[in-house]
C-alpha cells in the first residue's frame, strides 16, 4: 500500500530553522515526483517547493526562495524540506505527495492538481 507521512513539524521561533520530512512506503520513490504543500488555518493550499525523481529539478514557491531548500534520499525512500529563516506566515499544516513519473525524470511542479497521493501532514508553527 502507498503511503506517505510526513514528521518533523514543530514549535519554532521567527528566525529558526526546521527540517521535515516525508517517509515513503509501498513504493520505489525513486520513480516519483516529490511536492511539499502547505495549509494555514482559513486559507487555501498553496504549493512550496516539488523535486523531480531525478533530483535535477526543483521549484520553489516565490515566499520560500531562498529560505526553503528540498532534498531526497531514495536510498532511505525519504523526501526532506529544509526550512531556514522562518516566518510567522509560515506557519501551516505542511503536506507531502507524489505523483508517478518514471525514474530519471525532470519533471517538477508545484501545482497540487498534479499529485495522486498524499500524506495527512505535519504542524509547523512559527511564533515567539
């Protein structure tokens, strides 16, 4: 069975740093498209930052440029989101998925219509 869950979430204060990561299963990820998302309370889910299976590519969300750096390790079928000078307005449920492309591909999007599976997330909450 498919599965992906995402740890790491946390507590941090403006200006810290935390690392997440989504853990799969059931699956080579080495075949997959990697996106990490985002939901604050109120608002819609908006795309952070996606890593093809190739690990060429990579987008990243114009708020996060800079900041946020997405990694994978296939080997331990782990997709990580690295998160540096964090904001209160990072603040959200962050989300993993995936979507099927074929090992060595370049493919990459931030776009959440694009992913077939999904994990429930993970708490990041920036405050003082």
């Amino acid at each position: 069975q498919l599965q992906l869950v995402e740890s790491g979430g946390g507590l941090v204060q403006p200006g810290g740093s935390l690392r997440i990561s989504c853990a799969v299963s059931g699956f080579s990820l080495e075949n997959y498209a990697i996106g990490w998302f985002r939901q604050a309370p109120g608002k819609e889910r908006e795309g952070v930052s996606s890593i093809s299976s190739s690990g060429t590519s990579t987008d990243y969300a114009d708020s996060v440029k800079g900041r946020f750096t997405i990694s994978r390790n296939d080997a331990e079928n782990t997709v990580y989101l690295q998160m540096n000078s964090l904001k209160p307005e990072d603040t959200a449920t962050y989300y993993c998925a995936a979507r099927g492309m074929g090992r060595g591909s370049i493919w990459s999007t931030i776009a959440d219509y694009e992913y077939v599976y999904w994990g429930q997330g993970t708490q990041v909450t920036v405050s003082s």
